[in-house]
C-alpha cells in the first residue's frame, strides 16, 4: 500500500560548510576526508539530543527534532566540537559549519521531509557566521531562557523564495555576551586596554553627552600613544549601560587591561573616579578620585591619561607627548558644543547628522580656531555623502575643505587625515589617498577606521589580495565595527572572484544595518552577474528606500575606479539589476 504523506510541525536543522568549493579546489582528497569526519560527528550529537539526520548531500546536512531546545543544544554542542577539531588543522585547511533552525510545519513523505519549514532553515543558515548559529523567530519564541546561551536579535530578513520576511536571531555561545571577531583572541604583545562608557551621576540625562565625551577623549588620548593596545570608541560602547564582569569584558575584547569611572556634573564643577583593573588577577593596578572646577577639564584628562600610561609601565615618545599636551581650545562653551555634536554624530541617523552639523558650527562660532571641531565637522558631511542622505553634490567638497582647515590648525589630527583620503578615493587620486590613511595611523596606531580604509583604497588600486589583512587588523582593534567594513571586505572577495564568500560577508553586513547603502551597492550587481535577478531586484529597493533619488548617474560617481571597462560593467550590472 503506498505511504501517504502527512504534515507536522518540526524543529529543523540545516547545516552547511563555509567555503566548501575553496577547499575542494585546494585538496578534493583531504577536503572530503574532512567533511565525512565532521559529519559523522555531527550525526552523533544530533542523535543523542533524539534528533535524526533527514539528508545529507555533499557539505549539506539536514536533520529533525521533536523539540527546539533539543535542536538548539545540539547545535551548539556540534560548533563547540567542531571548534576544537578545527584547532588542529591549518588554518586554511580549517572547516567551519554554518547552521539554521526553525520551527515549522514540514511535509513528511517516508524518510524525507519538504516545505516552507525546511525551506526557511536553510535560508537562516545562509545569514549565520562560518562556526555560528542562527534561528527564526517561531524556535526563539521557544528557547528562549531554556538553553545555557544568549540570543541577539537581527531583525526581520528578506530570504530567498520565502514571501515574509522572517525574525532572525543570532545565538550567542556566552550567555548575554556579544560573540565578535575580538572573542577569545590572542592578547597583544603591548599593554591592551579598553576604556569602558564612564556613568553619568549627574542624575541628568541630558548630560550623558558629557560623560560619554570625556569616554571618548580618553579613547582618544590612549589611542595615540604606539606603546599600547587601545580598543576602539565604537566596540567599547557596546557595553553602554550594562552591568558588566571586567573578566567577560577582557575575554571578548581581547585585552587585559579595563578602565571604568564615572562623571558627575553640577554647576561649574566636574567630579571622576576612575579605576584601572587588570582582567587577569581582578587587582586595581591605580585608582583615584578628582574634584576640580570646569575650567580645569583639560588638564584633568591630561592627568587621568599620564596615571593610566605611568600604571602601564609606558614611555611616551617626544611626538607622543607634544600630541597629548595639544587640546584645541580653551574655550570651555565651545568644547562643550563639540561633546553634543559627537554625540549626536554616533548615533548614526539622518536626522542626528543633521544635529551634529549645528553643534559644531556653534562650536566652530566660539573658537574659528577650533581644529577638532572643523575635523568632525569634516566627518558629518563625509558621512552624509557616503550613506547617501544627501544628494548635495557639494557635500565631498565641503568634508575635504573642513578637514584642510583642521589640519591647518593641527597637523596631528588622524580622523582629518582620513577624511582627506576618502575624498581622494573618490576623486580616483589613489596615492594621495593612501598617504592621507598612512599618515593617520602614524598618528594613531589604534586607528581601526583608518586600517580598514586603507584596504578600501587598496580594493580599488587593484590589490584585493592585501585586503583581508588590513580589515582582520581594523577588527581585532574594533571587534563590534561598523557595517562598512563588510563592505570592504566583501568586495574584496567580489575582485578575487571568491563571489559566496563575498555575499556572505555582504550579507552580514547588512543585518549589522540595513540603512548602510554599501553592501547593498555591492550585491545588488553582484546578483545581476550571478543571474540572481530576484535577489539583485530586492537589493535595489533597498537602495532606493533608503535614498529614493539614488540613480545611474549616483553610480558612476561612487565608483572610485581609474579603469573605464569595470565602471562600465558595473554600470551594465545595475541597469540588469533594474536601476535607472
């Protein structure tokens, strides 16, 4: 009698190898080897968490549970397992699995299983990290505070073949840690050190901007100094009202050294304690409480920064200390306008771009002088230009004269220098721009942006093999970085032709911010050349949503290459992929 099929609401597991066609065409031998290993493995926790294994052709692996946290627990106990096998290989011999779970209704027929159930895991996968782990929605409303792991929500996703949009979360292997690429990396043979948001005890909240000022002129101030090993502004915010153990903060950065504190505020007076812990033992290596009037703010910094350095047993170079010592302004109304303003600017929305732009031209009112003031100002129009906020064809030109006039004041500003490069990328003058960017981190060796800037220019000068590199190096100092650096990283691998890497990393950089026009720039032709024409049609709405006017012509501006045969084939692509 023919066995008919039936439905039933199942936990799905889908599984994939990351760049399994690298490592075929590298060694088919051992590359296969390897995989029959791991899948053997694979197949062994599944079934002790009672799930089977549905299907398994070539590096896919499919499998089915009864019960999400059974499917969740058994995910994780196959990436710790393959971790550790993988520290035995090289490196580039190293396979990771990415794996998606859901919850959903499946067509069951004999052995095998179908349906949008199915469908839906496999897609969720494909967002999920090489070693990492991604879930829909309906197995989070499940799991959720049932399994020893933490969750971050990535927001609805558009996937392939599937008409709504599904919930994703990643799942996070240390509960209520972010899982980045700082995680449990090899300290540096410096000094390292992050400089956790200083608490605002004012009892205001307007004056969180001061707090998190005073936070990042620290950052700031360390950074510069080559002697150490200085997480950047961006990662070290990530723990912004938290309640964070130094010890879980250490093992995810990747440094020794934290230093927390806090600021109150009150009238014309300014009270900070501040403690410097070394992750390792938990002992206070210096700590210090300081009491001044408002006027002294500058040379408060300056002896917080030489407390921390002497603590840490670093010698300042001549340059160093000449840097340290220069402030910009002693104007305190003019400082204080420029906190708001980077406040306003982090926060990385059209509307507070707009802000950011008041607040440092009424800085810039107060003191013309002000070289600080007229470099971030620089990054507000550089920003707005490049996230395509504005179509002000005026706005490159009004970073790169903001910048000129910073380092007029001050030479020794790296964030004017790199504003100067990208304006030269864009304007295709290649070399200027490398030396703006090599000259920024001479002046700040702790300068993540920059090293991921430099890998920009290096994408578009025809040296895509060096990327990798400098955007690990960007990272490793700024492990929660912003979503451009998949964009540079991505196309990359689009020059190496390594096209899966490049959409996974595109991909990624995408649910890291969807409003981020590069990544979408980057796939939507990208899919057109594949014949993904769905896909490539998605991405252009997305471009569209969020810059309407964005068109052909924005194109050809934005793409900084000096050889006429790639914008024209890029150009060829967007129109494919049906921009006008």
């Amino acid at each position: 009698m023919e066995e008919r099929a039936k439905r039933k609401l199942s936990a799905i597991l889908s599984a994939d190898a990351k760049g399994y066609s690298r490592l075929m065409g590298e060694d088919e031998l051992a590359t296969v080897r390897t995989l029959e290993a791991y899948r053997e493995m694979m197949a062994e926790v599944i079934r002790r968490y009672r799930g089977r294994v549905v299907d398994s052709p070539g590096d896919n692996l499919l499998a089915e549970f009864g019960s999400v946290v059974d499917a969740v627990a058994s995910a994780v106990d196959i990436q710790k397992g393959l971790k550790a096998r993988n520290e035995n290989l090289p490196e580039n011999r190293r396979m990771e699995f990415r794996i998606g779970i859901n919850l959903g209704d499946v067509i069951e027929e004999g052995e095998r299983i179908y349906g949008d159930g199915v469908n839906v895991a496999a897609r969720i996968e494909g967002l999920a990290e090489g070693g990492g782990i991604c879930i829909s929605g309906t197995a989070y409303d499940q799991v959720e505070n049932k399994v020893g792991v933490g969750f971050e929500y990535l927001g609805e996703q558009f996937v392939k073949n599937i008409r709504k949009p599904v919930r994703v979360y990643r799942v996070v292997m240390r509960p209520h840690g972010p899982s980045q690429a700082g995680e449990e990396a090899p300290l540096p043979d410096k000094p390292s050190i992050a400089v956790l948001p200083f608490v605002n005890m004012s009892g205001d909240p307007e004056q969180e901007y001061f707090s998190d000022g005073m936070t990042e002129d620290l950052i700031t101030d360390l950074s510069k100094v080559s002697g150490l090993f200085v997480i950047a502004r961006n990662s070290a915010f990530t723990y912004k009202g938290k309640a964070v153990k130094v010890q879980e903060v250490s093992r995810e950065l990747g440094v020794r050294f934290i230093l927390e504190g806090s600021v109150r505020k009150a009238g014309n007076r300014v009270r900070i304690s501040a403690q410097l812990v070394d992750a390792a033992t938990g002992g206070h290596l210096w700590a210090e409480r300081y009491d001044r009037e408002l006027r002294d703010i500058f040379d408060l910094q300056d002896e917080v920064t030489q407390q921390i350095v002497s603590a840490l047993a670093v010698n300042l170079t001549k340059p160093e200390e000449d840097r340290l010592a220069c402030r910009g302004t002693e104007n305190l109304k003019a400082y204080d306008y420029a906190l708001r303003g980077q406040e306003s600017y982090h926060r990385f929305t059209k509307e507070a771009n707009v802000e950011a732009q008041e607040m440092f031209e009424k800085s810039i009112e107060l003191d013309p002088r002000y070289a600080s003031a007229y470099s971030w100002m620089g990054l507000v129009f550089l920003h707005r230009w490049t996230h395509g906020w504005s179509q002000d064809p005026q706005l490159s030109d009004r970073a790169f004269e903001s910048a000129q006039r910073a380092l007029a004041l001050d030479e020794s500003l790296p964030e004017a220098h790199r504003v100067l490069a990208d304006v030269y990328l864009y304007r295709k003058q290649h070399d200027k721009a490398m030396a703006e960017l090599e000259r920024a981190i001479a002046l700040n060796p702790n300068y993540a942006d920059a090293f991921a800037a430099l890998a920009e220019v290096l994408n578009w000068t025809g040296k895509p093999e060096k990327v990798p590199e400098l955007v690990k190096k960007g990272i490793r100092l700024n492990p929660h970085h912003q979503a451009w650096y998949f964009y540079v990283l991505g196309t990359a691998y689009m020059r190496m032709e390594q096209y899966e890497d490049a959409i996974d990393v595109l991909k990624r950089g995408i649910i890291r911010n969807p409003e981020f026009l590069g990544n979408h720039l980057a796939l939507a032709p990208l899919y057109a050349e594949m014949g993904r024409m769905e896909e490539a049609q998605h991405e252009i709405k997305e471009i569209l949503r969020v810059s309407p006017d964005f068109s052909i012509d924005r194109v050809k501006e934005m793409i900084p290459s000096k050889d006429p045969a790639l914008i024209e084939e890029v150009v060829a692509a967007f129109r494919k992929a049906g921009l006008k």
